[in-house]
C-alpha cells in the first residue's frame, strides 16, 4: 500500500512544488516507484515544473468527468504526474472531497507525495486529509516559519504524522533562523537544509527538477538524501558531475529494460 505524503506550507511561495517534484524524481533515481498530485488546483505549478501536457486533470477526476487512469502521466523521470489544470475554466464544479477517492488508485507506487495549496484554506486541508504524513516547507524567516508552527497544529488535530520540515531558499544570513530556532518554533525536525540557487531557475527553464538537471549539486544531494531516508535506503553521496542529459540517458536506459 502506497504512503501519502503531504507536502505543505503555511504560506505560497516558499517551495513546495519544488520540494515535491524533486522528491520524486529522486525516489524514482533511487528505483522507489513514486507519484506527486498536484492538489493546489487553483495555482497549480507541478505540470508546469515537469513539462507533462495534458488534456485530462485532476480537475476533470474531481468534477466525475475523467477517470483516473485517464490523468495519471507516466514522466520520462520515472514516477508519475496527476496534473491539475492551468486554465480557471475548469475550477468551476471541482470536488475537493473526492481527493480521498485517490488513496484507492495507487497500489503500484510506494509513495505518493501530494502538492499542496496553503494549509489554511478549503482547498489546502483537503490536501492534508488526504496524507498520512506531513513534509512542511519554510523559509527561513520568522513569517513563514510562523505558519508552518500554524499549519502545524492543524496537522495535529487531524492525527497526521509530522515528518519534519524542510527549510528552502536560505541564504545563510545572520538575519535568518537557524535550524535550531526553527526546530524549537515548529516543534519540528529538520530534516533538510536548501540554500538558495540559480541552478533551480537553470532546471526549471527547461522543465526539469534540479535533481534531474545536475544531481552532483549540494541541493540535489540534499534531495537526494532525504528520499533516502523517506525511503528507508542508504543514501550514498555523489562523486562525479551528472548533468541534466546524462540524467536522461539513464533514465532511457532503465525504460528500455
């Protein structure tokens, strides 16, 4: 049976699409089977990140006008995709409540992690019901982690496994939370440090997560480290330089088996 992971925030724009996407394509490099639901329906940014087009969506599934095997994409990365859309035509009639008829629709991956809008609204507790755990994203400022402390406690209320959070973005400024203050705000573990790096902008020009675009970067092995330990793998190091086409000569070489 698949695990849900949640990876939410307290707030937008803090990396939890980024976080996701890269996760997966990491479970996928470690042969873990892996998806990501794009549940932030109304800014959706997983299809965007990855490259998938799509004429089907989880908007389409949520309204009863799409069956599930008909919105889920098989990514050249690995792992699967279930888009939402861009357009706002197809927001008008969505279901969030039938975001738990998903938990049925995954029995070959071993983890499915769920892109998720901020906790605080409708649509963002509907992703958090439907994990099982919780990833939080911050950065490192008093405002965002703020939130997550927030988000957290509603996590709580709802019985949800709180993995850790993740801190993105830093810039390693005196000015910044430690992990420490982090850690003792949230009351949670951090279980991953990200500073911040233009090679993520470089990946995504190219629709292609970080890990996919240059695993030998500290951030992809920050990836790729804790999809191993999600995964309950050994994580070891990368020592030589794997750029973006590399990765996906690999990939095409594992396909072909």
């Amino acid at each position: 049976m698949a695990r849900f992971i949640t990876v939410a925030s307290g707030k937008g724009g803090v990396g939890k699409t980024t976080a996701a996407v890269n996760l997966a394509t990491a479970l996928a490099a470690l042969g873990k089977k892996a998806a990501v639901i794009d549940a932030n329906v109304t800014t959706p940014h997983v299809g965007i990140s990855v490259g998938v087009a799509h004429e089907k969506t989880l908007n389409d599934f949520l309204k009863g006008e799409a069956a599930f095997e008909e919105i889920a994409y098989n990514h050249l990365l690995g792992f699967r995709v279930i888009p939402a859309a861009l357009s706002l035509d197809n927001l008008p009639g969505v279901d969030f409540s039938r975001l738990e008829e998903l938990k049925t629709k995954f029995d070959d991956d071993e983890i499915v992690l769920i892109d998720s809008a901020p906790c605080f609204g409708k649509e963002g507790l509907a992703a958090i019901k439907l994990g099982d755990e919780i990833i939080f994203v911050t950065e490192p400022y008093h405002i965002s982690v703020a939130d997550v402390r927030r988000a957290g406690l509603i996590a709580n209320m709802l019985n949800k496994k709180i993995l850790g959070v993740i801190v993105n973005n830093a810039l390693k400024e005196n000015y910044e939370m430690s992990t420490t203050e982090i850690a003792a705000l949230t009351n949670m573990d951090v279980i991953g440090y990200l500073e911040s790096d233009s090679n993520h902008l470089k990946g995504l020009a190219v629709k292609a997560p970080l890990v996919a675009y240059n695993r030998a970067l500290p951030n992809s092995q920050e990836y790729l480290r804790i999809a191993a330990s999600l995964a309950g793998v050994p994580y070891i190091p990368e020592k030589r330089k794997r750029r973006f086409w590399g990765m996906f000569s690999f990939l095409r070489r594992r396909t072909a088996v």
